[in-house]
C-alpha cells in the first residue's frame, strides 16, 4: 500500500468517526442526542401517538409553509388544524 492509500484510509475512519450517531456536528450547540427509546417514552407520557399518513407532495409543502409561518413544527400544526377540522363538523 502506497502512503497516500494510508492517509485516505484514515481520513475514511475520521469521517465515519465524526459522522457516527452521537458525534455532535459542526455548528450546533452539541445538546445531548436523544434515544429513540427515550424519546417514544417522554410522548407516551403526553399521551402522544404516532399516527401515519400519505399525503399529496403538494399538501405536504404547504403543511412545511404553514409551519414555518408559524413558527411551530409540523406536528403542531397538523394537530391544530385536524382539531379545527374536526370542531367544524
């Protein structure tokens, strides 16, 4: 093996280091990453369920509009709307 397939190597392993789940990326505050485990238990608690569905890609970038607009995430939007929804009737 030549020096510079080393060095490649190498430099291989660092990005992989570095891109692992758990390695805080570059410009953010580096808060803790949250399990998944953890986090299905904390909605649990607020008596969150998950809950899919397929939407049209359009009605989708509208939703993504509406929230940031907002300033809420999607979930909260898509909740407050179906709540609305479901009051009107």
């Amino acid at each position: 093996m030549k020096k510079t397939d080393l060095a490649k190597n190498d430099a291989k392993k660092l990005m992989g280091k570095m891109v692992a789940s758990g390695a805080p990326s570059f410009g953010t505050s580096g808060s803790a990453v949250v399990d998944k485990r953890e986090q299905r238990k904390r909605d649990q608690a607020l008596g969150l369920v998950p809950f899919a569905v397929k939407l049209n890609s359009d009605l989708v970038k509208h939703l993504h509009a509406m929230a940031s607009e907002r300033g809420l995430d999607l979930n909260a939007v898509v909740a407050d709307l179906l709540a609305k929804g479901l009051e009107a009737k």
